[in-house]
C-alpha cells in the first residue's frame, strides 16, 4: 500500500540529511519526496511517498518521531486529502506539429512558459496520473528534458484528531510544541 506522510520539522541545516539517512540506514525506499517552508518560517513541511503494508509504515513513523528535529507526523493517505506533482517539460514542437500542441496542452491544462523557434517548455500541476498521461500524450513529439517535484500533499478541512503521538490539540494556525528525544 502507498502512504503519503506529512512531516512537520524545525527549519534548520541538516533536518533533510537526518530524515533521509533514517529511509537509508533502515532499508525503507522513498518513492517521493517534497520539501518546503510553512506558513511558519520556522518550520518546514517534508512530505514522503513510501510503498509497505500498516507495519511498514509504523516503523517508519516511530523513526521520524525518534528525530529531535521532527514536531510531527501524519499518514496523510488516511483521511481526505489533495496531492499534486507539477512538471516543467520541453518538448519539440516543429511549427507544423504546434497546433496539435497546443490543443494537447489545453485539454491538459498545461501552460506554455518558454518558445523558441524549435521547442515549448510547458508547466503542469495534477495528481500523478494525470502527470503520467501528459507524458505519454507528448512522447511522440519529442521531450527534449523534464524535471518533476515529489508529491505535496494537504488534509482537507479541519485538523484531523489522530495523527501521531507528538500532536497537541493546537490548531494549525498556533506554534507547534517541539519536543525532543535524548536517544536516537
């Protein structure tokens, strides 16, 4: 089973070092991996695809929680939620080939945000599905580079109750509680 895990994490050098040595040293294989400041910039927010059943993900989430640096932990993939990619893409794009294009672009909703005479670099958010497909559509012409981000993710609506043993009945918009371990 796939899980998306949002970790909330002191923003400071070396917090991504340490989570991404604990998948390593552990063997666990990261499928995804998104980081970025908060609305807080004290904190950042990492979000992590990993494959594995409920004892798998267990594993990893009592890891994380053993990192002094990590506030908080959440298998987002349990409650609803909104995940996206994005991909910036160049594509060949001949002038007899750029109508076809760009009537692919928009069934797509992709944007265009680079031309030259030869090729059209072109934006698109979505799930990975969609990510996927646009791909395909756009393989005949020629990709001529790609870069993707990992998968962000968010809870819709309000804070969900259960989610690691380092929450507090804060809301989101009030300063996590830090609390740190002795041991790793």
């Amino acid at each position: 089973m796939r899980h998306v895990l949002s970790a909330l994490v002191q923003n400071q050098p070396g917090v991504l070092a340490q989570v991404s040595g604990m998948f390593a040293s552990r063997g666990f294989n990261i499928e995804s991996l998104a980081v970025g400041e908060t609305e807080t910039a004290e904190f950042s927010r990492i979000i992590v695809v990993v494959k594995g059943d409920d004892r798998v993900l267990e594993q990893v989430r009592k890891q994380l929680e053993k990192i002094v640096t990590v506030v908080r932990v959440q298998d987002v993939s349990r409650f609803d939620h909104v995940e996206r990619d994005l991909i910036l893409i160049r594509v060949r794009a001949t002038p007899e080939h750029r109508p076809e294009l760009m009537s692919l672009f928009e069934i797509f909703r992709a944007r265009v945000v680079d031309v030259t005479p030869l090729e059209l670099m072109v934006e698109l958010s979505g799930q990975e599905k969609k990510i996927q497909a646009f791909i395909d559509a756009v393989l005949p012409y020629g990709i001529v580079e790609m870069a993707r981000t990992g998968r962000i993710a968010l809870i819709r609506g309000s804070k969900p109750e259960e989610t690691s043993s380092r929450d507090t009945d804060e809301s989101l918009t009030e300063k996590p509680q830090i609390v740190g371990h002795s041991s790793l």
